[in-house]
C-alpha cells in the first residue's frame, strides 16, 4: 500500500506563499501521474494541478500563472508552490497518486493538509 503524507499547509495572509510537499513511501517515477486536489467547505473537491511522469504539467485556469507544481524524484516528493495567495484558495489540499497498467488501476491520496488565506 502507498502512502502519501502531505506537509507545508498553514495560515497565510493574502498575497502571501506556501510551499506544499507530498513524500510518498516508494518510487514516485512509478506513477503516471501525481497532483494536488482541494476541497473548500461545502464544495467538491476540485483538480488543482498535475504533473505527469514525463514532467508535463496541467493547472486549473484560477491557479495558473500563481501556483507551480513540481517534483523530486530521488526525493519521493511532489511540490506545489503557491504564491499570490487569496482568501478563495482556502481549502484543504491533497495529494495524488495515479498508476495505470495491464488489468491495473490504482487511485491514491494523502490525508490532506490545510491552508488557510485570511488577514
């Protein structure tokens, strides 16, 4: 089983920045794709950003150019930067993992780490 442990969340006023990262328990190389997902109170949680073995990223169009995804993978580690933040950012964050292979398909995530915007 993976496990995936997020870390970096807070409180941070708006404009601020925090960096988010996600060590997972083995090889992250082995996922086609890893990423960042929220969920605000009361909303459903919602795709962030994802990077893909390869490196490509994708971002949500409220995040982009603000937040940069990125990893490590002699680390084990994804990261999200997050700067300009604003109070809409608000949420909990977690972590994915996703590896596809002949009669396989495994969806992982973390516990969640929360950030709050507020001043």
């Amino acid at each position: 089983q993976v496990q995936l442990v997020e870390s970096g969340g807070g409180l941070v006023q708006p404009g601020g920045s925090l960096r988010l990262s996600c060590a997972a328990s083995r090889n992250i190389f082995s996922f086609n794709v890893m990423g960042w997902y929220r969920q605000a109170p009361g909303k459903q949680r919602e795709l962030v950003a994802t990077i893909a073995s390869g490196g490509s990223t994708n971002y949500v169009d409220s995040v982009k150019g603000r937040f940069t995804i990125s990893r490590d993978n002699a680390k084990n580690t994804v990261y999200l930067q997050m700067n300009s933040l604003n109070p809409e950012d608000t949420a909990a964050y977690y972590c994915n993992a996703v590896e596809v292979g002949i009669n396989r398909f495994n969806n992982y995530w973390g516990q969640g780490t929360q950030v709050t915007v507020s001043s």
